[in-house]
C-alpha cells in the first residue's frame, strides 16, 4: 500500500519507513503538514497517517483544508496521536471524515495487523 | 457567636432599654404629677386649716375686745367702793349694794357673751389679783369661790402691760377651774384717766383648736418652737385632768414631735422648719421612714411660733389615684406587646439577614470542586454581594490558574509519552531480525531491559493521565452490552504467562451466563490492577488467586480473592487512596505506581458501583466490586479506539 506519513518527529518517521518498507508497504514522510498538504493533492495515496500536534500547519489544519478542498475522503486518513488529544476531539475529527485513531505509542505488530486489514 | 443569636441579643437591649426607659419616664412624670397636685391639694388644707385656726384667734381677740367695750366695766371700777377693794368677810368677797347692781349687770353681760361666743371661762381680775367675776362653763361663780390669788398666774403680769384695745395671749396651760388645757386671751380694763385697775380674760379650751387638725387622711400636727405636739390628728389627748396643777409643763402632757418619727432627716427637717422665720406659704418637706418617703406640707401660724404640718406617706397620696396604677399596667402590657413584636421583627430581620450568608455557604459547599461555578447573588444586601463578587472573582482567578494547571499536566504527559513511541517502537524492530537484521543473546537481553522498563514508565504516566482523568471529572466511558463470560477468559488468557512464571493457580470460578451494559476496557483495567496487586500477596510457593463474576441482582458483583498475607483493618482504610501502598518494598517488586486502587475505586463508582474489600491478617483478601447496567450515557463511537491494550 501507499503509505503518507505526516509527523514532525523524525525518530517515529525513520522507525515507520524501517518498519512499513520492510513490511512490503510504500512507505514516505514529510515532516511537516504544509509539504504533508501538497502531497496528498498531487499524488494518490491508500493511506495517510496524520499527526496532529504540529508545530506551525497542524494536523487539524491540514483536515481543515482537505475538508474545504474535498479531499478528506480520497484518501483513508489515520490519525497517528499522542493521548493528550481528547476523545470528544476526535470523535469530532471522524464525524467530519477523519477514517480513524491510532494512539501513540503504538505496538508496531498491531498496527501491521491494522493496515493488512484495510488492504483488504 | 451567631450573627443572628448578635443581632437578637443587640436589639432585645436596645428595644428592653427603651421600654423600660420609656415607661420608666412616663411613669415618673405622672408620679410627680400626682405627688405634685397631692402637695397642692395638701397645702390647700393647710392654708384652710391654718385660716380656721387663725380665725378663731383673731375672733377670740375681736370679741374680747367688744366685750369691753360695755361702759359697765367702767362703771364697775369707777365706783369708790370697787377702788376702796372689797371687804372680806370669813375669807369670802363682799359687795356693796351698788357694786352688787353693777356686778348683776356685769355678770348678765358676760352671761349673754357667753352664750354666743364659746369660751369656757371669763373672769375678771383686779390688780390685786382679786377675781371680781368669773364664769365657767356658763355659771356664775359664787362669791366664795371668787380666787384672790390671781397675781400668780402667767398672764397676770403681762396682761397689765397691754393698753387699751391691745389682746394677750396666754400659751396654754391647765385650767384649775375647768380641768384642762386651755389658752386665755386678756385685755385691761382702761379708764378715762388711763388707769388699769383690772383686766378681763377668757380661756379657749385647747380641745376647740385641736378638734381643727382633724383629717380625712394622713396626718396634721401642730408643733410647738420646743417640738412638742400641740395638736395632733394621730393623738387622742387627755381631757379630764382631774389632779393637773396649775402651770403644768407641756412636757407631761403633749408628746413630743418624736413620737410622730425617730429619722434624724425628720427631725432635722422639723427643727429647720421651726427656726425658719418664712411664714407665708405653706412649705414641704419630705423624709422616708418605714420604706416609704413621706411628705409634709407645713405653714407657721401667728400664734406662739406654732407651725401647722399635715404629713401623708407616699402609699396614701397615691391610694386615691388610681391613673398611677393603671398607667402602670397599660405600660406593662404595652412594654410586653413592643418587646413581643420587636423581637418578632428582630428575629426576621436577622434572619433575612443571616439567609443570604447561609445561602451563600450552602451553595459554595455544593460547588463541585473539579468544575468551580460562579455563585449568583440571590439578595439585594450589598455588603454580601460584595463578598459573593469577592469569591467569584476568586473561583475566576483559581479557574484560571486551574486550567493552565491542567494544561501543564497535560503537557507533561504527553511530552513524557511521546519520546515512548520512538524507545517503544526501536525496541520492537530491534528484536525483528527481518528489518534490520539478528542481533545476539547479549544485545536482544538489553533490548528487552530498555523495553520493560519503557513500559512500566508508560504504565505510570497513563495511570498518572486517569488519576488526573478522574479527578477532573473528565474520563470517558463506553457503553456496550459486555460478555462477561468472555471478558473473563480472555482475562484468564492474558494473564496465563504472569500466573506461570510466578508458579500460580489462577481459577475462573464463574458460574454464569453474565451480559451488562458497561465499559468493558475500564471493567479490565480493574481486574487487572486487582489480580495484578493479588499477585504480589500470594506466598511464592502454593499462591493461588481466584477470580469470577456472579449476578446481584440487577448488577453483577466482580471478585478477585487471593491466598496471601491479608490486610489489617487499619490498611485496609487507606487503600483506596491515591499513592497508598501497602508495603513499599512489595511495590518495587510489583512496580505499581501506587495509584491502582485508587484509580480502581474511581472508575468503578463513575461506573455507578461500588468498591470494597474484605480481608483478615493472615486468611488473604478478597476485592469486590459492582458493575450495574448503564441505562444513561450514550454509546461512543466505535471508531475511536483505546490504544492502551494495544500499547501493551
């Protein structure tokens, strides 16, 4: 699958291009959502895991503009966030067309398990 | 002290001292009033009394005066024989034919006299001190009775040192003639040529002046300079002194004015009184004697330095007025109304006054204190409103710094979570020798090191994030219908490698088919905190824990019971609180953060149940707790997922 990260963190972004590249996935990142928000309009992605505290563009920016633009559902979009974000958040950020939420820290097993299920 | 037990306590003074002071004023201004007009009326008596008094003497003078005025007096003296004296024969009087005419004529005058005017005896005395004539009590003397040793009495000598038209007056004495007390009152008998060969006399009895002291009430008394008691309404006289010689002292007779009162005030007033020289108006005084002031009204009469005083104790002026005593008990009546009614409206102003405060405490002692509320005023008093504003600013200033509080917290957590992934993460991929490559027994050892302990840090900071979550009032709960059956064996499956290492039986003793309507990650979380602390107590060999659900009526009642050491009732106090732990080095073992239990009993009574244990020193411990049927909040979204089994 084709896979977008989006995560200022580059330690988890080298740790998932180890893991999903070497888990047969496509796996790239940007590390920021301005280039995050450029890449889902120019290429077609399966799936897109957003992070959402950001500095400067953050992720909720980034579902604000897909929204507007008419993007959000192109694409399947995980949020991939820390627990400081509250449920009520992203129970909003689904109702508007966010696909789901994967908590950080992850077990890398379970998020393989995750994604082998939506290539289905 | 109560502000409302202040306030009673303040106005009962003010409205008692006012009452009381109140009455008190009205009712001594009409006291006063009373004693005022008593005295007017008293010294109205007074003056009538002293008029009487006076008129009897000046009339005794007047006619006395008249009556010489007859030429017979003249006549009578004028005759050689009466100027030659008389001739006395075995000691008794004789007269000449034409003395004896005149005498006749004389004695007729004086008969006639005496019947309109009643004095008890006339007489008429030569300067010899010869009686010439006498009547007493309207009888003419006999000529052997007539005395000759007239020049002894009293008024003998002063008589003659009258002139004509001029009265004396004799203080009383004893009439030897007449048995008792009496006053005379004499005039010369004055020639052409200015001589004074006699002088004629009456004698009032004292009976007639003192009959004049007599009153309705109280009592009147006339005093004479020596302070004996001439007259007095309270003392019967002796009247019949049938052995009383002539020129009896006054003392042995008239009491004295002690007798009326022995308070020196009294007396000293009296004596003030009688060397006083004021004589016009009457005069009062008081002195109190018996418990009561007593009040005279007094006036100086004419005669002989006598003063007059009419005395009545302070219970006879008031005996009359009946004003006093019913203003008395219109003031006590209305006293007691105004004190009813100003303690009625003290107690509801205190009231209204003390509500809004109470009100005021009520409502902040209801404030929850993870969502602090501002407080509306519900009155109009300033001055409270004041410190309701005061306290809403104040829950405005701790909301504020409550929030940038739970931000940091916030904050922290996340910031201390988020280095987890990347460790977490790492540590995984390491130990995966398809991604980049084996590594060896030594370093896989490390990994796996620097991976518990990732984890039990994890553990910490989440339970940090539901203690806060749960004080907050802020986590969330599901609700969906639960297998219990199934929560339980997939329990017992993950717990089977723990159980194993640790060489214990772990039994499911449910019974069972269970449904209920909850939140099954949080209904986990508490199994797991409780079979996990269980693990610690159980002896290293023989350590079994038992664990199960059965239905309690509408709810379904959780057990975890272990064999171990048990928990003494003292611990078994503070369990549930947050950073309580039983035994410190148990909990290095165990590596809990202290805050299991508490975050247990949270969570289950924001589920609606309730937590407790039973246990024995000695006999292990059983933890229980309820689950009801959540029939209130709604189902969240299943799409949000709870990432912390997962993290495990």
């Amino acid at each position: 699958m084709k896979i977008l990260g989006i995560d200022d963190n580059t330690d988890i972004n080298e740790l998932l291009d180890t893991v999903l590249n070497g888990s047969g996935h496509e796996f790239i990142f940007v590390k920021n959502g301005t280039e995050g928000l450029k890449f889902i309009r120019e290429k077609k992605f399966d799936i897109v895991l957003l992070d959402l505290a950001m500095p400067e563009f953050s992720g909720f920016d980034v579902i604000n503009s897909l929204l507007k633009e008419g993007l959000l559902t192109k694409q399947k979009i995980i949020l991939f966030t820390a627990s400081s974000v509250l449920d009520s958040e992203i129970e909003e950020l689904i109702k508007k067309g966010v696909h789901s939420c994967i908590r950080k820290p992850v077990d890398l097993d379970f998020l393989l398990e995750k994604l082998e299920q939506l290539q289905v | 002290m109560r502000i409302k037990l202040k306030l009673i306590i303040m106005f009962s003074i003010v409205i008692i001292a006012a009452v009381v002071s109140t009455s008190y004023i009205s009712f001594k201004s009409l006291e006063s009033a009373i004693i005022e007009s008593q005295l007017r009326q008293m010294g109205h008596e007074v003056e009538i009394k002293a008029n009487l008094i006076d008129n009897l003497n000046s009339r005794a003078s007047e006619d006395l005066l008249f009556a010489v005025k007859n030429p017979v007096f003249v006549k009578y003296f004028e005759l050689p024989d009466t100027r030659a004296g008389n001739i006395y024969k075995d000691g008794v009087l004789q007269f000449t034919a034409q003395q004896r005419i005149l005498k006749n004529e004389l004695d007729q005058w004086i008969y006639d006299f005496q019947n309109k005017f009643s004095v008890d005896e006339t007489c008429l005395v030569d300067r010899t001190g010869q009686e010439q004539t006498r009547l007493v009590m309207k009888t003419i003397a006999p000529f052997s009775s007539l005395s000759h040793k007239e020049a002894a009495t009293p008024f003998f000598k002063p008589s003659f040192q009258k002139n004509i038209n001029e009265v004396y007056s004799q203080y009383p004495y004893v009439s030897p003639d007449t048995k008792r007390w009496v006053f005379a009152y004499t005039t010369p008998i004055v020639l052409n040529d200015g001589s004074k060969p006699a002088f004629y006399h009456f004698e009032m009895p004292l009976k007639s002046f003192q009959d004049m002291t007599k009153v309705d009430q109280g009592r009147a008394y006339v005093i004479d300079p020596r302070g004996y008691l001439i007259a007095d309404s309270g003392h019967v006289y002796n009247q019949s002194l049938n052995s009383a010689p002539f020129g009896q002292s006054p003392k042995d007779f008239f009491p004295s004015i002690s007798t009326i009162s022995t308070s020196s005030e009294f007396n000293k007033d009296i004596r003030n009184i009688l060397a006083s020289s004021n004589s016009t108006n009457p005069g009062h005084v008081t002195y109190s004697a018996g418990g009561e002031l007593h009040y005279i009204v007094y006036k100086r009469l004419p005669m002989f330095g006598w003063v007059l005083a009419y005395e009545k104790p302070y219970s006879l002026m008031m005996s009359d007025n009946y004003n006093l005593h019913d203003l008395a008990v219109t003031l006590f009546v209305i006293s007691l109304g105004v004190i009813a009614g100003g303690l009625i409206a003290v107690y509801v102003l205190s009231n209204r006054i003390t509500r809004p405060i109470i009100e005021f405490a009520r409502k902040c002692r209801n404030q929850d204190v993870s969502d602090l509320q501002r407080i509306n005023p519900s009155g109009k008093d300033k001055e409270i409103n004041q410190v309701i504003d005061a306290f809403n600013e104040m829950i405005e200033r701790v909301n504020a710094t409550e929030k940038q509080k739970d931000e940091f917290a916030s904050m922290v957590t996340h910031e201390l979570k988020s280095p987890l992934t990347p460790i977490m993460g790492w540590c995984q991929t390491l130990k995966n020798p398809k991604l980049i490559g084996q590594l060896n027994n030594k370093q896989l050892n490390a990994v796996d090191v620097i991976q518990r302990n990732a984890k039990r840090l994890l553990q910490l900071v989440g339970d940090i994030l539901d203690v806060q979550k749960l004080d907050l009032n802020r986590m969330k709960f599901d609700s969906q219908p639960i297998d219990v059956d199934d929560l339980l064996n997939y329990m017992y499956n993950n717990l089977q490698n723990v159980m194993a290492q640790k060489n214990i039986r772990q039994i499911n003793s449910t019974k069972e088919q269970l449904t209920v309507r909850s939140d099954r990650n949080r209904i986990e979380q508490v199994l797991n905190n409780l079979i996990l602390n269980a693990v610690d107590f159980v002896p290293s060999e023989g350590g079994e824990i038992e664990y199960g659900a059965q239905s309690k009526g509408d709810e379904v009642l959780f057990y975890v019971k272990d064999n171990g050491t048990g928990i003494s009732p003292e611990k078994q106090k503070n369990l549930f609180h947050k950073f309580y732990q039983i035994d410190t080095s148990v909990t290095r073992k165990h590596g809990g953060s202290g805050l299991g239990l508490a975050i247990s009993k949270g969570i289950i009574e924001s589920l609606g149940g309730k937590i407790w244990i039973e246990s024995e020193l000695g006999k292990g411990a059983s933890f229980y707790f309820t689950i009801p049927n959540d029939r209130t909040s709604t189902a969240m979204s299943e799409k949000v997922m709870d990432v912390r089994e997962e993290a495990k």
